[in-house]
C-alpha cells in the first residue's frame, strides 16, 4: 500500500506508514513536530501552525524514504465550500473552466480536437483561487472541443476528465465542450413528467436499459440502445405488446431504470459487452455503451433526452437508479484532483469498503456532498428526472439523505425518492447512516426487505416464505400489508407512514421471483409454483405503501438460476415477450392487480391514522391465511391471501352482496361471483371482493 499524509487542520497531520517519521519540511523547511501511535496511523503535530492546503509537505522517515502530504479534513473549513457552478461555461467569445482542486501543485486543462485525442492541441493553465478553485479562461468559444485537467504534482503527472462535465467522449477519457441547450428534441422545454399526488400512487417497474429491447422478441430495430424507446419496433415476431407497448399495456407508473450515468466496467465500443452499471465514473454524463453512437459525444444526450421525453408522453415517471456510495476503482478524477478527499479511509490508509467494491465515497465531507446533489440537480433540471432510487443507500449518511430531500423538493415538490436502507459490509463512515428508521417523517422511502424475505424467504438460498409454505412467516406479512406503521403491541415495524415504504418480492439483485420458488419448492409441480408467484405479487399489489415491480415479474421471467446476473450477459438477462403470451393468465392476472390498485384508492392509503382507521384484520385460526378488510364509508374491500393447500372459507354475514373480482388467481372488474354468506378462497390464491359500506 502506498505510503502518505493527510493534512487534517493548521497543525496537525496524519500518517499512514509503518515506518516513523524523522523530518518534515513544509514548502522546504524544518518543522519541528511531535507524534502520536494511533490505531494503524501515526499523528503529527506542528509546534505552530504552519499548513494551509496549498502547501508542499514532505516527511522523511526513518528509513529515509519520503512521503508526501495531501489536504483532507482542512479542506472541511467552510471558506473551502464552494457552491457556484464547477465545469466549463461557455460564452460568445470565451470559454472559462472552473476545477474544484485545493493542494500543492498545479492543473491545466489541455484541449483537443476530437479528430485527434493522442495530440493536444494547446493547454491552459487554471490559476489556484484562495477558496480551492482552479480557473482558466481563454479568449475563444470553444464549442466542439474535447478538454482533459492535466495535474503536476510532487513529481508526478495524472490526467483527468472534468468530473463536472455533462459530455464526454467515448468510455468517458475525455470531457467535451458543447452546450447543453442545443441539444434539445422537438417539445422538450415543455417536457415535464405526471404529477405524483403521493407516492404510495406510484407503481414502480425496476428495468435495465438492454434487456428492455435486446432479445429478437422485441422487434426493436435498436436492441439494448436508448432509441428502442421511442421508435417503433419493426418486424415484430409477436402480435403486439413489446417493448413500450409492453409496459403501458401493464399500466405501472414509473419506469424505474437500473443506472445510466458513465459507468466504467465496459468499454463503450463493444456492443456485446453487458454489465448492471453499478461501477460509476462520470455522474454528470448519460451511459454511451446505450448511445447508438457512443464516439458522438452529443448523441447520448439527445437520446436519452428522446427516451424520457417518450416515457413522459406515455404519462410514465423516469425514475433514476444512481450509485452514489462508491466508484468503479479509485482511478477516478476525484482521486486525481484532490487525493484522498472524495474517499473515506480506513485507520490503516486502504479506501474503506461498506460498498464491497472496494471503496465508498465520503459523502459527509462538505464538497462530495454538494457533488453529489449538483448531479441530482442537474439530471431534474437537464432530464427532467422524476425520481432517484439511492444504491446502498446508508452508506450516503442521514445528514447527505436530508440534504438531498431538502433542496430536491425545492425544485419539484412531488420528486420521489427511496432506497436501500443498508450498506454491503462494514464502513468507517462518521455520519449516521441512513438505514430502516431514519426515514421516519422523511420523504425519503426504503426497501421493505422484511416483507420480501417473509413472502418468499431469504433471497437465494432454499429457505421459505409464506408464500411457499413457511406459515410463521404469517406476523411478518402482516407488517408488510399496513406498511410497517405501529399498528398495534404485535404488529409493529420501522415506518411511521406509508409512503416510506416499497413493498417488494424481487428486483435485478438476487433470484428472480420464480427463480427462488423453484429453487425453495423443487418438488412442487409447477402449476403451484406460478400460483405462489401469483400470490406473492398479490400481497405487493394490495398492501399499503410503494409497489416495486422487477420487469419481467409480470410473465414469469427467470434467469435461469442465476442469482447475480450483474455481467451474465444478455441471453441471461434479457426479457423474453414470448413469455407472456406462453403465461398468458398469469399476465393478465398481475395486469388486472394492477388495474385494481389504481382503481381503488383503499389499496392507497395515504397516511398511518388513514390505515389505522380504514384497515382491519380479522382474526383468523388458520395459519396459512390473512384476511383483512378496508372500509372508508362508502365501500368496503375484502383481501384474503390463502397460502396453504387447502380451500379455505371466509365467513361474512352481510345483507348487502360482495362482489368477487379475483378469486382462484383470476380477476374480473365486473366481477366473478356474488356472495352474502362465505367468501371461498382456493388454494395458493388471493380472494377480493368488494360492496358497498352501507351494508351490513
């Protein structure tokens, strides 16, 4: 591991290196200075107050090698924040390039014709500012060019794209000078996405940008690429009802889509290649290996611009999944610019790794967390993005998350937010992090993974849930059902109101849905396995809070086993079209659900006194059903979810009739049956029936 300093304040260092420290110069001389072991780093203090974090500091240490210093927690001090715009601006005669990158050394920015990346065609210097900036200027409209920082640092010469820049040239090695506002299609200035009253109205279909439209079921002329969602598929093996016709045809809300900022596991020119895109690099840029021109700087953006554009015209919210909690590998412009700032460390001097990709990003260091909401802002602003989904969401901090609530909400008062409440592995990080219960009376949503592991059991291994005959499981999905509000002494979770809540079976990680019931009920026959994937989508599509879809969830989509499709490729992860006509009933059943949910505005209660008041369970002996019922005055829901083997009887006595609109994992608005005595609920099915309040 590589040895270094950081410099912490005007006086104090520390150092990450075995060997002990024998001199330190300071802009070339001696300071006198003491030290402190500390746990796997070694603390240095100055008898005066000497550094600032321009300063060239150099320690020798006792086997007379040299280590050299680097600014870090001085850069903490608020004359150091920064909150203008960072990037290149353009003007009519002049272009001007501003760098966040306080320490000793210096930056320029070096310009090329995008012909020619190898030859720089001349180079700028960006003069050091008092507050951290770095800024050249130069007499010229530079529109069109391609720029890289080029960084001379105690010996050493590291090239950079601008981490701020909203273009770049292909696999991101070069930023691109263009302005953004030229590169608008046809209506886009009145472009805006549907108006979201609340976001338990929302219906979330997680989807990633190539198995959209990759596989020859799809008929897309532009397999895996932005365009396929707005042109037209042609030739079309099936009778209709792919691609974007596909997910109106299903009526979810909001496509939510696995990350699409520059993200640095494949390289751009390989249209073969495929990975999730959880590796960031550059956050300002779109995705090129999804551009059908990733060497055209421009194209990405207006294609990706086309894509929310045609989402939004389907009345579809664009819902972002950004990776804000670590990079692809520490190789980064951050890492170049400002050493060890961006990251959090380790007491040992190795990059912290709660991510388990080898790295996190320190979001509660004052300039990574206003990057990180620059970024936000400028996918809302520039995009027109309806919503973020946050990965690894605790390791982001509270402090960042109500950061990012707040001045989000500024901008678009119904933006929806949520994610995951966890980190993947232990992290230094200082900031309380964000995990079940800290969203408490925060617009900010979190994965019910409880709900999920009680429906279907542990994500990958053979365990059971409810739904495949583990019954004690029963308590847990209850919780689930009311959104995990304190309903009761027995039924109490970790939210405070339901729109804090996604409620979920399966998504891009792990297993897909039927994948773990095969693998949890290898002996079943197979008509009951799809009755169980029928049953668990029932449970997310009538329990209160945010459904949350895996596309292809709705026709049995599976990977074969596969439990980490991450870099499977697209044979693996693709959504074959075929499928739904081949489980046709099982389609039109989730279709109909969702039909359902947004018909019936029980099934979306909007507050924890409104699920108090409007839901009640019944109590019932058998431990394989939950029947619970929503009354708001005028009509009354009845939901029984019957998990066992068995017909099961639900005894009502009511002069007024119940309409049954699903039973035996079949619906029908108009309704299947009318009973007034006893609702049947068969086997591995959900029942619903409805009448009016009024009856008795």
């Amino acid at each position: 591991m590589k040895e270094f300093a950081t410099i912490e304040s005007s006086d104090t260092l520390l150092l990450y290196s075995k060997a002990k420290p024998r001199k330190l110069f300071v802009n070339g001389s001696e300071i006198p200075f003491t030290v402190k072991q500390q746990e796997g780093n070694l603390k240095l203090t100055l008898s005066k107050p000497r550094l600032d974090p321009f300063n060239n500091v150099e320690i020798v240490l006792e086997n007379s090698s040299r280590v050299f210093a680097y600014p870090v927690g001085i850069l903490e001090d608020k004359d150091f924040l920064y909150q203008k715009d960072l990037g290149y601006k353009l003007y009519e005669s002049e272009t001007k390039f501003k760098v966040w990158a306080p320490g000793p050394g210096e930056v320029f920015v070096e310009v090329f014709s995008l012909d020619d990346l190898a030859n720089p065609l001349f180079s700028l210097t960006a003069f050091p500012q008092p507050n951290g900036l770095r800024v050249a200027r130069i007499s010229k409209n530079l529109s069109g060019y391609a720029y890289r920082f080029k960084i001379k640092r105690y010996g050493e010469t590291l090239y950079a794209a601008d981490p701020y820049a909203p273009f770049a040239t292909v696999n991101g090695e070069f930023s691109y000078i263009y302005d953004p506002e030229k590169v608008k299609p046809r209506g886009w200035d009145e472009d805006k996405g549907p108006a979201l009253n609340n976001p338990v109205d929302a219906i979330l279909y997680e989807l990633h940008i190539k198995d959209f439209s990759n596989s020859w079921t799809s008929g897309s002329r532009y397999p895996g690429k932005y365009r396929a969602f707005y042109e037209k598929a042609h030739d079309a093996p099936l009778k209709s009802g792919t691609c974007l016709d596909h997910i109106t045809e299903l009526g979810v809300t909001h496509v939510h889509l696995l990350p699409v900022h520059d993200f640095d596991s494949i390289d751009e020119r390989d249209p073969v290649q495929y990975n999730w895109g959880y590796d960031p690099a550059l956050f300002f840029v779109p995705e090129g290996s999804y551009s059908t021109n990733p060497h055209d700087p421009v194209i990405r953006v207006l294609e990706f611009r086309k894509l929310v554009q045609e989402l939004h015209r389907k009345k579809l919210g664009v819902v972002l999944d950004v990776v804000f909690n670590h990079t692809y590998n520490t190789d980064t412009p951050f890492q170049k610019l400002v050493p060890y700032y961006y990251y959090r460390l380790t007491p040992d001097g190795g990059f912290s790794n709660g991510s388990g990709c080898g790295n996190e990003l320190a979001t509660e260091r004052q300039m990574v967390r206003r990057y990180i909401i620059s970024a936000l802002k400028y996918w809302v602003k520039n995009y027109h993005i309806d919503g973020f989904r946050f990965d690894l969401m605790a390791l982001l901090g509270k402090e960042t998350m109500l950061s990012i609530e707040r001045e989000l909400k500024e901008l678009r008062k119904d933006i929806l937010l949520y994610g995951e409440p966890w980190a993947a592995s232990h992290s230094t990080m200082k900031d309380k992090p964000f995990i079940k219960g800290e969203q408490k009376g925060v617009n900010i949503a979190v994965f019910n993974d409880e709900l999920r592991n009680a429906v279907k059991g542990f994500t990958d291994d053979e365990s059971k849930g409810f739904v495949t005959g583990s019954y004690d499981k029963k308590e847990e999905v209850m919780k689930g059902i009311i959104a995990e509000i304190e309903y009761s002494k027995t039924l109490s979770g970790f939210a405070k109101e339901p729109f804090e809540v996604v409620n979920y079976v399966s998504s891009h990680d792990n297993l897909t849905l039927i994948d773990k019931i095969h693998k949890s009920c290898p002996e079943e026959k197979f008509e009951n396995k799809v009755r169980m994937a029928a049953l668990a989508i029932s449970i997310v599509l009538t329990s209160q809070g945010i459904p949350f879809l895996h596309a292809g969830s709705e026709m049995l989509r599976t990977k074969l086993l596969e439990e980490n499709s991450y870099n499977s490729g697209t044979l693996i992860n693709e959504l074959n079209y075929n499928q739904k006509y081949i489980y046709a009933d099982y389609y039109n059943y989730v279709r109909g659900l969702i039909e359902l949910r947004k018909r019936e505005k029980l099934f979306r209660l909007k507050t924890s006194n409104e699920i108090m008041e409007k839901l009640k369970f019944l109590p019932i002996d058998s431990p394989g059903l939950i029947v619970f019922t929503l009354n708001d005055g005028e009509k009354e829901i009845l939901v029984a979810h019957n998990a066992s083997k068995e017909n099961q009887e639900v005894l009502i006595d009511s002069k007024e009739p119940w309409k049954v609109v699903v039973m035996d994992c079949k619906i029908d608005r108009d309704g299947i049956a009318e009973v007034s005595s006893a609702i049947s609920v068969k086997p591995i099915s959900t029942t619903i029936a409805i009448k009016n309040a009024g009856g008795e």
